[in-house]
C-alpha cells in the first residue's frame, strides 16, 4: 500500500491536483463574471495578485497570517466591484472587442501597479505550515501539510461559493439574473446589483487563488504570479464550458494533473502548449464546452 | 485639388500607388537627413506599423481579436534570425519573405480552430499562446539559444537594387548598416500598398460583414470559415514580416522581447491610433518607436530615479490606463475619432446650409 501510495503516478496525481485546485479556482472566478455579464474578465489574475499583495502586506502591520489570508477575501471584493462599476459598466451593449480590450489593458495596468508598490521582486509568504513531505514507509509522500492546506482552502472556498448559489435568496437571484435578466427585473431583483455582486465573488475567488499560489514552496507574491495559472484556467474553463461552475472546478483539477504529468513526464515547458492543444480538440469537438449545454445563438 | 480628389475615386489603384510612393519617397529623405538614432527609430517604427496594419485588418475589419501577435511577430523575428544564422549570406529581401512565409504558416494553424471560437474563447486562446511562446522558444534551445537569444551575423553589403535606384550607401559617420532602415522603408511601403488594397477590395468588405453580421455575410455567399482563416494568415503574414524587420534593424533577438506585454503593447497602441484603419496602424507604429524614449524623457523630466520601481512600471501604467481611456472615451481611437468629428462637422454645416437657403428663397 505504502509502495503504490508513494509511486511516481499517484504523486504525480496528488501534486497535479495541488496545482489544479488553483487552476480551478481561477476557472471558477471566470465562470461567475462570465454568466453575470458576459464578459470575460482577463485582469482576473492581476486584480487577485493585487488584492493577495495589499491582503498580505498587513503582515508588515504584525497582523496574523490568518487574518491577512481572512482579508484578502473582501480586498478582492472591493477592487472587483470598483472594476465593474468603473471600467465595465459602461461598457454592456457595446461591441464585444471594448470589454476585452479594457480587461486586457486592466490587467496591464494592475499588474504594473504592484511592481510600483512592491517591486518585482518575489516575496515569500510566512505560512505557518511545513513543506516537509510526509513519509510513507521512509519513502516520501506527495503531500504536506502545506499541500493540505492549499487543497482545503480551496475545497472550503468552492464549497462556500456553491451553498450561497445553492441554498441562499441571494444565490437565487444571482442564478436568475445571470439566466434570464430581463424577466429577473421585472420580478423585483435588483439586477444591476447581481452583476457587481458577481464580480464581487469572482475577484475574492481569484483572491484566494493568488494566496494559494503565493504560498506555495519556491514561489511567492510576484506581479505577474497569476499569468500561466489565469492562462491554463482560462483554457480549463473554455474545455468545460464557461457557463458551468462544476465544469470549471473539475477542469481546473483535471488541467493540474495534465500539467503534473507533462511537466514529470516530459518537460514543463510543455504545458501551455499540450493544454493549448487539448483546448483545440475540445473546442472543435465540443465548442460549447464539455459541461454545458449547446444554446442557440440568436440570429 | 480637384484632380486628386477624382483621381482617389475614379482610379483607386492608381491613387494608392502614387500616394505610396510619395509617403515612402518622403520617408526616405527623411532618413537621409536625420540624426542615426532617429533612423533607427525610423526603421522600427516601419517594421512595427507593419505588425499592426496586419492587427488592424484581423480585429477591425474581420471582428477576430488576436491578443497573441506579440508571439505572431516572434516567429517572424525566429524565423528570420535563424535562417541568418545559419546562411549569412541569403539576400535580405529572400529572408524577410520567409519570416512573411513561415509566419502565415502559423497564422493558418491557429486561424483554423479560430473558425470555431467567437470574441472571449479567440481573445482567451490567443492570450494563451503569448504566454506559451517564450516556453516554446525554450523548449527549442538547440535552434534558438533558450534565453541567451541569437545574435545576426553583421549584415552582408546593401542589396545591389537599393544601392542602384535609391542610392543608399553607407552614410559619413554612422554605423555602416544604416541602409537597413531604407529597406524597413520600402517594405512597410510595399506591405501598406498591398494592404490598402485589400481593405478596400471585394475581401476586405466581405470581412466587414462578416464583423456587422455573419448571417448576412453567409446570405451573400461569403464562407465565414474561410474569411475568418483568411484574416488570421494576413495578419500573421504581416506579423511574421514586420518581426523579421525588427530583428534584422535591431541585430539580434531574445525570447524575452516576446512576452505577453508586447503584445498587449501592440494593442494597446493601434487602439489609440485607430483600430481597423490603415494610419492608425502608422501613427501606432510611430508611437511604439517612439513611446520608449518618450518614457525616459518622462521619467528624467519628473526627477524619478530611473531604478526606482515606478520608473521600471511607468510603461504598463501608461499603456494599460490609456487604453482603458481610450476604450472607455474614443474607442475609434485617434484616426477614428477624427473621421467622426470632420463628419460632423460637415453635416452640421450642410444641414445649416440647408436650413439657411429656404429663408433666403422666401
């Protein structure tokens, strides 16, 4: 037992889902600003890089790496609704090229502002948890503690997400608003509302994810931390469809194992181009997404 | 004036030629006479104005959103570095066709799943592949020399044709490779000719259907999949050329010039001259060879100290806070905006005209 738990493919699978919890959580956070308002938020990453900066700067504060982790949570909220009110709203109803392009220079801008404030430098987070594998009959196991902690944070942070959505007024109304707006209104939902309120959850949802990251053992805080992880989810939430939040999470963990595999296997510069090609053949065998339902484009 | 002005309506081409040739003629009595340093903005501005005539074709007309010609241009700029590497002695004009060449290749390859992808997924996986081509580039260390970059062997004498029509010879005290902006010069001419033509041939308008609505578009008897494809191998082709330029004028390439940022940068400044027209890819040309030096001229003149870490981010700040401006306030950019106010203008006063003449019949 100890042998087949310790083997290179079971830890190949159990560092691939480490790495796809994060995957899966940026998916996630593009998923829930896409149903909202179709608009596909490429400044996620940054926006969630500087709300993880400005969350654990307080520890300069002596503030405790529990509360930084805590706060980081309504930093990004707060940078995610300023983002739609701002720069997004005015945007609905224009042509589709305006969004991306204002979410492109978004990120630019972001990601230039924390090396103005920070540096470029990479920043060690303190995270009071080992990243000493645990041992399994003297041979060494894929986790750590610090491995269990990233995966729980995320497994607590997604399962939050889905009760709200699931068992709450509140995440009815989001659903609603996110499936039939017009009809959402008329029955007294505060439509316009939902959608900041959706960026709102996207952005603490990429929050967490740019902590997780940064937690990691060999990285930490860096501007441009959140680039290859936005990149393979972006591609994670393209193949499961980027109206499906299930969809999204379980791509995401898929695409971390793929990218444990390839990186063991063959070469981790390989990556991006192995899950370019997965998004292709999907997309051409499946456009609308693996999880998700063909809709009918209005003509 | 009045012949021009029916020569540009009633014999197009014939007005597109001669304007090329003006504007390139201009050009090269102006990198005659300036200082070396202007030249080899002059060149890169060219090289870049080339990229970007290829964007604004593939988003402004065809409606697709590549936010990966930064990795377009890189294998332009690959192609055309190996090559010389390899046969020093290829004339420039035969590399440069194989840097357009290869780079359509690739265009091909990515433009085919893009007939499959609309707006956000395209935008989404072309953002991919900008992020994915300095791996890429690493991944063939053999060929390209990972990080370290390929230096060009000096480039041989100046081709026999330009020495002979254009007289460029090596100027009195500059570096005796400056005839390369004159080649940077024609080829942008070259490059703009036969793009001018194709925004306003039967393709071109087919792609601006296609952009305003593709059932029309299909009604009319336009493939979508073949324009949308069509689209994506000019701009790469035009994208392959133009790196193939920088990297010849610059003399050497490294994967770190083809991050994600340059080609947020090429965006950013086609957006502000005016996405989907011709000299709006010409002032965003200019503004990329120039916005460098502009920025540390802006950094001194504010008595930043250039190692500090707003001066070493000023340039994402200005690139992306302008082009959210310029999103949000004048999405036609420059040239764009312009157009619009002479418009107006013009029916403004026509409509004042009209409303001045019955008064003065009565």
């Amino acid at each position: 037992m100890d042998a087949f738990l310790t083997s290179r493919v079971v830890t190949d699978i159990l560092e691939g889902i480490v790495q796809g919890v994060v995957i899966g959580l940026v998916a996630l956070g593009l998923v829930l600003v896409w149903r909202a308002t179709r608009v596909l938020n490429f400044a996620l990453g940054a926006i969630a890089t500087l709300a993880a900066y400005l969350g654990m700067g307080l520890l300069s504060y002596h503030v405790g790496f529990w509360w930084c982790f805590v706060l980081c949570i309504p930093f990004g909220m707060v940078l995610g609704g300023a983002t739609e009110r701002i720069v997004v709203r005015p945007l609905y109803g224009k042509p589709e090229l305006n969004p991306i392009v204002a979410m492109v220079g978004l990120l630019f801008l972001l990601e230039a502002v924390v090396g103005a404030i920070w540096s470029t430098t990479t920043r060690a987070i303190p995270v009071p948890f080992s990243f000493i594998h645990w041992t399994l009959g003297g041979r060494p196991f894929a986790l750590s503690p610090l491995s269990v902690f990233q995966i729980c944070a995320a497994l607590v942070l997604a399962l939050a997400i889905g009760a709200l959505f699931r068992f709450t007024q509140l995440g009815l109304q989001l659903r609603a608003t996110a499936h039939a707006p017009e009809t959402s209104r008329l029955l007294g939902v505060r439509v316009s509302r939902m959608l900041t309120l959706g960026w709102m959850l996207s952005c603490s949802v990429g929050a967490v994810a740019a902590v997780i990251v940064a937690a990691g053992f060999a990285t930490g805080l860096t501007p441009s931390e959140m680039e290859a992880p936005f990149a393979i989810g972006f591609i994670a939430a393209a193949v499961g469809g980027l109206d499906s939040p299930v969809g999204a999470l379980v791509g995401g963990v898929a695409f971390g194992v793929i990218e444990q595999f390839v990186t063991d296997y063959l070469n981790a510069n390989l990556v991006l181009p192995v899950a370019l090609g997965i998004l292709i053949l999907a997309l051409v065998l499946r456009p609308q997404g693996v999880f998700s339902r063909p809709v009918a484009r209005r003509v | 004036m009045k012949a021009l002005a029916s020569l540009r309506t009633e014999r197009p081409l014939l007005w597109r030629a001669v304007a090329t040739i003006v504007l390139v003629g201009i050009a090269l009595v102006v990198s005659d006479q300036v200082s070396a340093l202007t030249d080899y903005y002059l060149a890169d501005a060219a090289a870049m104005s080339i990229v970007m005539v290829g964007l604004s074709f593939l988003t402004g007309l065809s409606g697709q959103v590549s936010l990966g010609h930064g990795a377009f241009m890189g294998v332009g700029a690959y192609t055309a570095a190996i090559w010389a590497v390899h046969h020093a002695h290829t004339p420039i004009v035969a590399n440069l066709a194989l840097a357009t060449v290869v780079g359509a290749l690739v265009g091909l390859l990515v433009g085919l799943p893009a007939t499959r992808l609309r707006g956000p997924y395209l935008a989404g996986m072309t953002i991919a592949i900008a992020v994915a081509f300095t791996s890429i580039i690493s991944e063939f260390g053999s060929w390209t020399n990972g990080d370290q970059g390929l230096a060009l062997p000096t480039p041989v004498a100046p081709p026999r044709w330009l020495v002979q029509y254009l007289h460029s010879t090596p100027k009195a005290g500059r570096p005796g490779n400056m005839w390369l902006a004159d080649i940077a010069i024609v080829t942008a001419g070259i490059a703009f000719f036969f793009m001018a033509n194709l925004f306003r041939s039967r393709t071109g308008r087919a792609m601006r259907l296609v952009r305003e609505n593709e059932v029309a578009a299909e009604i009319a008897g336009v493939s979508l999949p073949r324009a949308r494809v069509l689209a994506f191998v000019v701009a790469a082709a035009c994208a392959g050329l133009g790196g193939g330029l920088t990297t010849m004028v610059a003399g050497s390439v490294a994967p770190s010039s083809f991050e994600l940022g340059l080609s947020i940068e090429i965006l950013t400044l086609l957006v502000i001259g005016g996405i989907g027209t011709l000299s709006g890819a010409l002032i965003g040309g200019l503004l990329y060879a120039y916005s460098s030096s502009w920025i540390t001229s802006l950094v001194n003149a504010t008595g930043l100290k250039p190692t500090s870490n707003l001066a070493a981010s000023l340039d994402g700040i200005i690139f992306g806070g302008l082009l959210i401006i310029f999103v949000l306030l004048a999405p036609l950019g420059l040239v764009g905006t312009a157009r619009l106010v002479v418009a107006r203008r013009l029916r403004a006063s026509r409509t004042s005209e009209a409303r001045a003449r019955p008064s003065t019949t009565t």
